[in-house]
C-alpha cells in the first residue's frame, strides 16, 4: 500500500475508534479524586489528539519528500505555519472538552441560564471549536500547499480506490460533526477547507493521481461542505 493510502487509512480508523468510543459507557466513567473529569475527555485529549497530530506530521514529511522541500524559499515559514496549527489545534481541543465536560455536567447545555452556564456554552461551542479549528486550517492548508509542489509516485486504480474510500469516510465525519451542532462553526470552516483544497486542486489541474493527499482533501472536505449545507437546508 502507498504510504499516503497508509496514513489516511489511519486517519479513518482513528476516525471510527472514536466514534466507538463515544458509544461505550465506561468513557462515561467520572476520574478521581472530585469527579474532576471524564475518561472520554483524557481518550480525546491525551489519545486520539496525539494520534491525528502524528498522522499529519508523517503527511508533512511525505508530501516535502522526506522533508527535503521544506528548504526552499518560503518553506521554512510554511513549515512555522504547521507548528504553530498544530499548538493551536492542541489547544482548542483541550479549551473545547474541559469546557465541554464542565457546561454537561453542572448545566443545561441546550438552555444554558446565568453567566457561568452561559459563559461555559461559549467556551464550548464557539471559543474552544474555533480555535481548534484555525489551528485545523492552518495545518491542513501548509500541507496543500506544500502538496503542490511536487509530484509523488502515481496511484494506480486500486490505489485511487482505497484513497477515494478513505476520503468518503473523512468526509462522513466532518459531516458528522458540522450538520449536528447546534452552531454553525464546523459548517464554516468545513466550507473554507473545501475552498482551500478546490484551490490547490485547480493548481494540480488534471494529474490527480500523482498528488494524492490533494485528491484526498478536495473529494472529502467538498463531500463534507456540500453534504451539510444541503442538510442543513431542507
């Protein structure tokens, strides 16, 4: 298997070990000592966050030819671009899951009422999401970036058919989250990732198969765009 088809398929069963994990009572589990939070927080946290940011670090060095790119002219701040995502995105998430864990378990979050509970939905839905995902974007779009500029070895049918599968389940998750919330934040930047990757894919023009994480991006991040505003509209 192509080592792009590896670390997607990754990212996919990363994917689905999350969504397990949402389903199964023991991450309900409340840590000691003062219940001072879940184990569904620390799994999302400490594990799977850990993970995804792994899976795009070996995309970096995949798409930089063994991080041999990363020393052109420009790079250098393409590669502190990466960085820098990467911190934030780590932050969001932990802003957004403490927020999160605190504003379910003392509150109602779909009716928060005074300045804690609301102060928490804020937390949660909207200053936790959002710097989570500029940092998302921010990563996502140096790795496009650096994708275009240059060819990797070309994918072959089965190939373009592990990597188009892996793309309809990564689109399935952002869809997933951003067709559900009760805010709009994952819509936006879904629809924004969507317009970063069209834009790297007019860049690649017609040989798809040899920028492989590109194709990956464009069909699941415009699967995901598309898919949630037609939901959210009917």
């Amino acid at each position: 298997m192509k080592r792009t088809n590896t670390l997607v398929s990754l990212y996919s069963l990363t994917a689905l070990v999350i969504i397990i994990e949402r389903l199964l009572p023991a991450t309900r589990v409340l840590l000691q000592p003062h219940n001072f939070i879940r184990l569904h927080e620390i799994n999302q946290t400490v594990i799977f966050l850990t993970i995804t940011v792994a899976l795009s670090f070996f995309v970096l060095k995949s798409v930089t030819d063994e991080f041999r790119t990363l020393s052109r002219r420009g790079n250098t701040i393409l590669a502190a671009l990466f960085v820098c995502g990467a911190y934030l995105y780590g932050a969001g998430e932990g802003w957004h899951e403490v927020a999160s864990f605190t504003l379910n378990t003392y509150c109602d979050a779909k009716a928060p009422v005074g300045t804690m509970c609301q102060g928490l939905f804020i937390n949660d839905y909207y200053a936790g999401n959002i710097i989570f995902f500029v940092g998302g974007v921010m990563m996502n779009a140096t790795l496009l970036a650096l994708a275009t500029q240059q060819r990797m070895e070309r994918f072959t049918n089965g190939d373009m058919a592990i990597l188009l599968f892996n793309s309809v389940v990564y689109a399935f998750t952002w869809f997933a989250y951003a067709a559900f919330d009760l805010v709009l934040v994952g819509l936006f930047f879904a629809v924004l990732l969507a317009i970063i990757s069209i834009i790297a894919w007019l860049k690649v023009g017609r040989n798809l198969r040899e920028y492989p994480y590109i194709t990956y991006s464009v069909v699941a991040y415009t699967l995901a765009a598309v898919g949630t505003l037609i939901y959210r509209a009917v």
